[in-house]
C-alpha cells in the first residue's frame, strides 16, 4: 500500500491505526459507532492493521 507524505515530509499510513495516538482511535470509534475501549481492546487482539481492526470492531 503506498504511503502519503504529510506536510512535514513524513511517511504516513493509513492502512494501520496507532493503537497509542488517541486522536487516531477516537476517529475509529466514531467511524464505527462504538467507544474507544472497543477500539483498544480490538487493536490490543488483532495487532494494528485498520482492516483486521474494524474487523474485530464489527464482532462486538
């Protein structure tokens, strides 16, 4: 998957959420309708890909 440079310069990717970054899992929670405990525990079981993520979201 190509990653996009930010404004800084940075190498981003979106194909992973940064179970760390809270901004980064309070868009998820939001994107999928649940709280971001759901969203840390899904990150914490299905490591940090946002596929695999909203997968384990869309079990609870």
């Amino acid at each position: 998957m190509a990653q996009r440079q930010t404004s800084r310069g940075r190498a981003q990717d979106r194909a992973h959420v940064a179970g760390g970054q809270d901004h980064e899992v309070k868009y998820e929670a939001k994107k999928e309708g649940v709280s971001k405990d759901v969203v840390e525990k899904a990150v914490k079981s299905a490591g940090n890909s946002r596929r695999k993520v909203e997968a384990e979201v869309g079990r609870h």
